[in-house]
C-alpha cells in the first residue's frame, strides 16, 4: 500500500488544490447515514491505497463500484471491504467531538470545542468523518495541510487539499450553508488491519518499532503485527521453524527482538516449508516414534497431555531442554514453540494474544507473541492460560516433541526412553480449570 506523497512538502501560501469527475454517482438522501458513512469508508481506503495527487477520473469511478460490493452489507463498527483478494477492516468509531461552529461566550469549557479547536486536535495521518447540517464528509489531516472529500459538490464528488483547516471550514460554510451557529460532529475512521491467506496484519502500528515489554520482574512479552486466522498445523509448524532459526543466529538475541524482526517470521522460506510439511505428516501418524528431516530431529513424542498435569509439562521441559534444542507444542491443530536460551525461557504463538483480563479495545489490536521469562513455573503458568482462551483447555489435550537441530558441532542423538515420571498422569494437579471462562478465538 502506498502512502500519501506530499506529507512532507513546504507550503508557501494558503492554497487549494482540487481533483473531481461527474460519475453517476448514487447519493444516498440524508437520511441514510449508513450508505453515506460505507461511501467515505470506502473514499478513505482509496486515499490510502492510491496517492491522492495521483487520483484520476477512473478512481472516482472505482470507489463508486467497489462501494456497490458492500452495499448490503451491516454497518457495524467494523467494516470489511474486500479488493484485489484482501480484505480490508475499516474501523468507524462512534462520535468523539462534538459542538458548534463558534462556541458561545458562556460554554467555553473543554467540553464544547468549536470546529476550530476541534480539528486541531486531529493528529497527522489520521481521520475523520465530519458531519453538520445533515451534510458528510471525509477529513485526513498531513503535516502540511488536509484532503477534504464530499460525495456531492455541485452535484458531483471532490478530492480537494487545504493548506489551513481555514479555507476548509470557510468552504463548508459558503458552500453547504453552515453558520457559526451549526452543530458539527466528528467521529474516527481507520483501517485497521488487512486480512490476506491465512494472516492478518494489524496496521495501526505497522511502522512502529516495538521491543520487549516488561510484565512483571520475572517476565516480558513481544507483540507481533500479524497472527494467523485459523488453525493450521503446517503453517504454525513452519512459522516456529521460522523463529527457532532466528533464535539460533547469535546476531540479535530474543530479548532485544522487535515486532518487526518477529513479523519477519511469517514469510515463507522454502526449507522450512518443506521440513514443516513432512513434520506434519510425522505428527499426525502416531506410528513413527521419531523423525528426521534435513537438519531437524523430532526425538521423541509424548503421551497427551491435559489441564490437569501442569506439574507434568514442566518436568518434561526439564528433562527434555537439557539435550534438544526446543519444543514443539501441538494441539488442535496448532503448534507453539518453547525453548530456552542465555538463562531465559520463551514461547511463541503465531496466533492472536488475547489475555482474560484485558480490555476489548486492547485485545483487537494483538496479534502474535514471544513470551520471555526466567522462572518455569511462569512460563508454563502464561502457557497453560493462553491454551485455555485459545479453547485447546480443557476439551483438548497437547503433546511435547522435542526438537534438535543439527549444525553437525554435536552428535545425534534420539531420545529413545523417557522417565516413567514423565508419562505418570497421576501426578500433581495443577492448573484446574475452575474460574476460567475460556472464549476461544476460533469455533
């Protein structure tokens, strides 16, 4: 997606530049807000798939057709618009601001901004849905002025820049008939993520730099900007040999990653894409005790394992970390990775983080995750509660494989017997489900 050019252009004098075409353009009469509000949805997704100053008389066109294919779809806060086999999720927010033109003398609090004070706490880059006197239009604020959309003027639609919020607001006036006495309302509009294959990439922090974040004095998370939509043994398979190879490269180490190194890991390496196939293969025949494929050896694999047997998983992570280089983690058909490293342990999902205790606005915008810590216990803690709101608990059980990757420094080895320990599922109690109320993210 490109974007906007002139963000960054110098601007002498207060200008106005102008972009229309006369299309037949269906605008909907003022009282169906929704079909107005899905057409500067769509009007705000081409300013940012298309450079404005790039807009032609076709584009007004285009916006005109793709509106048409979601014309009966539900407004609701968030908007799918499918293009060009991606789906976009416009993000519309209920109003924010509200006042009128000039607010009068007597409510000059904080609560009654005018349109002046208004539009100034727009930040740069982003956008807003302006509606007043039953009129709407699209608002995108640059650094060096404003694109303006209406569907309609002089019975036409119109792309125009504003150097100062000014001349934009003076235009609405003249132009729509609005007076200093209008009540005007603003509400955002963003695209938030983009759905293609089977991952979603969260947008709104797309260019941010985000490092490790401190949980606790014993742990810390990395956010990720994209997760996986469904589960997929062969994609999450080779997501984890994606970040075990990045883990072993002793040029960054895990705990100083960020999300965009983390987001680097769902691009496909043909390799690993091939050993992540046949290890699937291995995973679901219960036949083979062990497997080898190019430099990666499954050495063992384990009995079921349920919520009930906490205490069991971290004897095994004991007792299998000492020799191999990590774990796979398999239920449901998804595959998280846990290894340790320079005193730390850490597991990956490459599906969606969604703590129970969190707030709805907060968990929308998570996506994948790495999991640091230096204590077990915590590690397997975290673990056992993300597999209870991913819904693998309590239903479901995993199973452990664990995983060496040969650099031919050390010899081979396969686990060929384990501890009767390890398969003692009368052991310890830990993790009971009671008090959880697991909403998994998938059916």
């Amino acid at each position: 997606m490109s974007e906007i050019a002139p963000d960054s252009a110098d601007v002498a004098a207060p200008t106005v530049e102008k972009k229309s075409h006369r299309v037949q353009v269906r605008v909907p009469p003022p009282e169906c807000n929704d079909d107005i509000l899905k057409h500067l949805a769509v009007a705000y997704l081409f300013t940012i798939l298309k450079s404005p100053p790039k807009w032609s008389p076709e584009t007004f066109s285009e916006i005109v057709v793709q509106e048409s294919s979601i014309a009966k779809a539900p407004l609701e806060t968030k908007l799918p618009i499918r293009r060009n086999d991606k789906t976009y999720n416009i993000h519309l927010s209920s109003t924010l601001v509200k006042g009128r033109f000039v607010t009068p003398q007597d409510r000059s609090d904080h609560v009654h901004l005018s349109i002046h004070q208004a539009l100034s706490r727009i930040k740069r880059g982003k956008a807003a849905v302006w509606k007043c006197d039953g009129h709407f239009f699209l608002i995108r604020r640059l650094l060096t002025g404003w694109y303006f959309y209406t569907p309609c003027l002089q019975d036409k639609p119109a792309l125009m820049f504003f150097s100062c919020p000014q001349l934009m607001v003076n235009l609405v006036q003249d132009t729509y008939g609005c007076t200093e006495r209008s009540k005007y309302f603003l509400s955002n509009v963003a695209l938030h993520s983009v759905e293609e294959g089977d991952v979603v990439r969260i947008v709104w922090k797309m260019k941010r730099s985000i490092g490790m974040k401190l949980l606790s004095p014993l742990e810390a998370i990395l956010h990720g900007n994209i997760y996986l939509v469904r589960p997929s043994l062969e994609r999450s398979l080779e997501i984890g040999l994606n970040v075990l190879d990045r883990a072993q490269q002793d040029r960054t180490k895990p705990r100083s990653w960020d999300n965009k190194l983390l987001n680097g890991c769902f691009k496909r390496v043909e390799t690993h894409w091939k050993a992540a196939e046949r290890m699937a293969c291995f995973v679901r025949d219960k036949s083979e005790p062990n497997y080898t494929i190019g430099g990666y050896t499954v050495t063992c694999r384990t009995s079921p394992i349920g919520h009930r047997q906490r205490k069991h998983f971290e004897e095994m992570v004991n007792y299998f970390l000492a020799s191999c280089t990590a774990l796979l983690i398999v239920g449901r058909d998804c595959c998280f990775v846990f290894w340790a490293q320079d005193s730390f342990m850490y597991w990956f999902s490459p599906y969606r983080y969604s703590a129970l205790q969190e707030r709805a606005e907060i968990v929308q915008s998570r996506a994948c995750f790495l999991h640091m810590t230096n204590a077990l216990a915590k590690a397997s803690q975290s673990l056992y509660e993300y597999l209870y709101e991913l819904g693998v608990f309590p239903d479901s059980t995993v199973e452990l494989l664990p995983v060496r990757i040969e650099d031919g420094s050390e010899p081979h080895y396969v686990h060929k017997t384990v501890p009767s320990t390890v398969y003692d599922h009368d052991s310890a109690v830990y993790g009971s489900s009671v008090g959880y109320e697991h909403k998994p993210l998938w059916g």
